[in-house]
C-alpha cells in the first residue's frame, strides 16, 4: 500500500482537487471526515462524469491559442462527486484477502486503516502488481502509486 496517502474533505472544492491530481500525479484520493476516517474516494473518473453531467456552458469554446476547449461551470465540493466508500482494510488484511475482497467490490483501490479507523494508506491495483513484481516503493516513487 502507499503509506501516508494524501487525503482531502468532504468540503474541499474540486478546482483545488484538480490542481491537486496535476501537481501529485494522482488519480484517486480518500475522502476523509474530521476524525480521519474513510468517508469516500474520489477519483478523476468521478470528476469526468460531473463535468458531463454539468455540460458546457455558454462561454466561449475558443482558446487564447485558437484550439477548442471545453468551459464548464465552475465551483462543487468532493462530497458533491464521491463515491461513498462501501470497503476499507484494516492494515492487519492479508494480500490475498484484500485482493479478494477488492475483486469482489470491483474496486481499484481501497483506504486502509488502522486500529481506530483513520486512513493510513491506500491499496492500490498498481501496488499488488508492484509486489508481484517485487518492486518495492521509496519514498518518492509512493505517491505515484495512488495513479
């Protein structure tokens, strides 16, 4: 798992979440509630499908470099786009439990927690695929494993 995932609140605004998946080379973050515990993922497939369901505003669809660019309406919150967490791990799982469980969820990635419940981490796909391959993550390359 990626220790010390990056998380974010329920009430973090999704321009800043944005900016936050381009500067940390993200995909997916935990949505945490005040406590630290697991309230959601959101992940740039969520923000995909807001800015679909939103639709293009009536701004301009021309760039200052001639190119077409999409406008949408700014502004919502993560716990506008979230998907509720159905599945976290305790960091006692097993691999093979976790995989498991992650399949039968259908998920990509899960927040682990410790004993008293706050996310500590994230499972990922990319981080079983590292352990298959006996790849072990530094510090620097951690962050990349969340994609």
């Amino acid at each position: 798992m990626t220790r010390g995932a990056i998380t974010v609140r329920a009430d973090f605004g999704l321009e800043q979440l944005v900016d936050l998946f381009l500067e940390q080379g993200l995909s997916r973050v935990p949505v945490v509630d005040d406590d630290g515990r697991a309230i959601g993922i959101v992940s740039k497939t969520d923000l995909v499908l807001d800015q679909h369901e939103r639709g293009d505003t009536e701004l301009s669809q021309l760039g200052a470099d001639g190119r077409g660019r999409h406008v949408h309406e700014v502004g919502g919150l993560v716990g506008d786009v979230m998907t509720p967490v159905a599945l976290t791990l305790p960091a006692s799982t097993t691999i093979g439990e976790a995989a498991r469980r992650m399949l039968a969820d259908n998920v990509h990635a899960v927040p682990v927690t410790s004993e008293q419940g706050e996310v500590i981490g994230l499972l990922s796909a990319t981080d079983f695929m590292a352990w298959v391959a006996g790849v072990h993550f530094g510090q620097a390359e951690a962050a990349s494993s969340a994609r």
